[in-house]
C-alpha cells in the first residue's frame, strides 16, 4: 500500500508523529516519538505506547446532529435556547453552506450553521428546499456498471432482453427527444408551472451528481440564472431555477460547454470548500485515525461532542499557522475522494469535452421523469400519498401522452 509514498511525505509523517508539526512542536504531548543518540526512532514514554494501544482501530461512526431553532440570521453563535427538532446525520448537514434550505419533519429549514455537535435552523417560510430531501448513504453506481448503462441505451438491439415496458418507455424517449449516446451527455432542458428545469443524464453515481450539482448552481448563480436548487440521484442530475435556462444555453449565456468546464474543479471547488464544514467535518475523522486526538482513555471514552471541540479547535489553528500541514493535506484528499468522488467527475468532464447534446423542450421527456419524481420527496403520510401519486401520474401523462399513460 506504499509503494507510491516518496521520501519526502515519509519524513513528514515522521516529524508529525515525533512532533506534531510546527505549529504544535512546543506541546509534550504531541511527541509521541524521539529519536535516540544512535538515530533509531522510539516510543517516548510507556504512557504513548499504552495511548496507542486503546486507541488503535478506533471505529469511526457517523454522528447524527441535533436540528435546533434560531432566530434567523444568527448563524448559529446566538441562542441555544430554541427548540429540537430531532436528529440529522452529519454527513448531510456538512455538504450545506449557510442560507441552503431543506426539508426536515415536513418543514422548508434555512441552515444557519454547525456549531459542536449542533446544526442550527430556522424556519424558510415560502422557500423552496434547495435540497429537497436526504436519501440516506448510498454506494455510488460503478464505473463499470455506469458505462454499462450508458452503451445499452445507445444500442437498440439490446433493449430487447429488457421488459416490454422499459423499452416502450425508452422508445417513447427517441422519439420525443434523444437518447444519450455512449460518451455523450444529455442535457434537457424544459419549463413547467412557473419553474424552468436542466436535467443531465451522466450516469456517474450520486456522490458525483451531488458534487456536480452544488458546483453548477454556484456557476449558474454567477450567470443570472437564479437556481433554486438541485436533485441528484445514480444516473441524473435536475436543477430548477427561475430564469429560462434553455434561452441561455441556446444564446451562449453561457454555453454549457463554458458551464461544464473542467475548471470547476479549481476556484469553484475551493470556493465550495471554503463555504462548506465539510473540511472540518473530515479533519475529525483524519486527526482520530492518526491519532492527533485520543478517544479511548484508562477507563473513560471521550464523547463524540468533546472531540468534535478539540478537533475544531486544532483544525482552527492549524488552518491559521500551518495550513501546509500533513494531516490537512489528508483531509482535502479524503474529503476529494471518499466523499466528493472528484475524480470521477473529473474523469465525466474529460469524457464528455465537444459531446454535449442539447435538447431545448417544451415539455418534460419520458427520461426526465424519475428524476423529477424525487424532487421534494419526504415520507409524510396520509393525504400526501394521494398528492404524491397525482404527481406522479401528471408527470407521465405530460411526458408521454395521455394514452401511454393509461
């Protein structure tokens, strides 16, 4: 596993376990390792060697935040007096920049911040969630099986072991629109109620789609087109907003080459990183795994709150002093790879260079619908069912007429 680790990083690894790095070289217990007269490396105290053994092979949990009210516009630092809505896993909240709204115990939220183990909210009267809903933890669709999809969609005669009405569906997709060719990509565009909609179809996973999504509704907001949010799933990503994006598209306003460039990747990205807690949110997790902060004490566990503040803490000061630091290069590398999938975005970008296919609508394709279909989805019960299943039929009958959807 370190075949590719050069010298360099080694012998910062190294001057990280012995001292913590520069800007914590002057606490003791940050030398967990000296290096005797003979130039051999070892344990600095038996206390550090017994530290090591409590703590290795700490699992790393995913922690669920507390959902609490504020008055709006206090960004979390004011009152912690408000109420508690419930409980909210942290890998959801992280990805949210302050002013994102979305869907909690049937209400529209506005994220006002993350404070210790807390997310503070307040009410969105009006707004739209520009996250509609949490789908939980999900595996993103192979690379494999995504290129899969991809070369049976543009190969008619393969749609024949599919069920009859797959293909019936697919077939009606042809003819209303286009079908995405294998290293092509799809963009739909469309408007319905008082909404216009962009829907891609990169078959390249969610936690993609998610990254790609929050990058193109920052470009889009630049561009005038007043996105108000996003859906993604495994094979499609949809963004609505209030101006016309079709006509921008159509007009260079900008192209949709200038919109997917692979140059999202850099100030937009960092731009992103800056706004978000998802850098400090992953730092937690590196600083336990190296062993920075201790979980596990002789006889007493630190609770998830109080190494979330020593961590925050650290992570502050390494940000402010030493912002070069191993373990924070660590933490932009596992937050790109593990949690963003920026490579495999990056690898979509570079693929689809000169093959993006625009189709401008006038109503929504038969492709589109599922997708569509997610946007605001939230497991409330009762009349909503009913509401839900109008949706769903509505949609249908615009996409593919009235007698297919019958």
């Amino acid at each position: 596993p370190y075949v590719s680790l050069d010298r360099p990083t080694f012998d910062r690894v190294i001057d990280f376990v012995a001292t913590g790095g520069y800007a914590l070289r002057n606490y003791e217990r940050y030398a967990r390792i000296r290096q005797t007269k003979e130039g051999l490396w070892r344990v600095s105290n038996p206390r550090v060697a017994q530290q090591y053994r409590l703590n290795v092979g700490t699992i790393i949990e995913v922690p669920a935040l507390n959902v609490r009210y504020v008055q709006a516009g206090s960004k979390g630092a004011a009152s912690r007096g408000g109420r508690v809505l419930g409980k909210i896993e942290e890998a959801f909240l992280e990805t949210l920049t302050y002013g994102d709204t979305f869907m909690f115990a049937g209400r529209v939220l506005r994220f006002e911040g993350i404070r210790d183990n807390e997310c503070f909210v307040s009410n969105a009267p009006g707004s739209e969630a520009k996250v509609p809903y949490y789908g939980g933890g999900k595996f993103p669709l192979s690379t494999y099986l995504a290129e899969q999809v991809r070369a049976m969609l543009d190969d008619p005669q393969r749609w024949k072991k599919l069920p009859e009405q797959v293909a019936d569906w697919l077939r009606f997709q042809a003819d209303k629109s286009v079908l995405p060719k294998r290293d092509d990509l799809l963009i739909e565009t469309f408007p319905r109620g008082n909404r216009h909609y962009l829907v891609a179809y990169p078959f390249e996973g969610r936690l993609a789609h998610q990254t790609l999504g929050m990058l193109l509704t920052r470009r889009l907001d630049r561009a005038g087109a007043k996105p108000v949010g996003f859906v993604a799933t495994d094979y499609a990503l949809a963004i609505w907003s209030l101006a016309d994006m079709g006509w921008m598209f159509k007009n260079k306003k900008p192209s949709l080459a200038a919109l997917f460039d692979q140059d999202m990747l850099g100030d937009d990205l960092e731009a992103w990183f800056a706004d978000s807690w998802l850098l400090k949110r992953t730092f937690r997790n590196c600083a336990l795994i190296s062993g920075l902060i201790e979980k596990r004490h002789p006889g007493k566990e630190k609770s998830g709150r109080q190494v979330t503040v020593s961590t925050d803490l650290i992570y502050d000061v390494l940000r402010s002093h030493e912002p070069d630091h191993i373990l924070l290069q660590a933490t932009r590398a596992d937050a790109a790879t593990g949690l963003l999938d920026v490579s495999r975005l990056a690898e979509m970008l570079s693929r689809i260079l000169g093959r993006i296919v625009h189709k401008d609508l006038e109503q929504i394709s038969p492709l589109a619908v599922p997708i569509m279909l997610e946007i605001g989805k939230m497991p409330v019960h009762g009349e909503a069912d009913e509401t839900l299943l109008m949706d769903a039929a509505t949609l249908v009958e615009e996409a593919m007429g009235p007698e297919m959807a019958d």
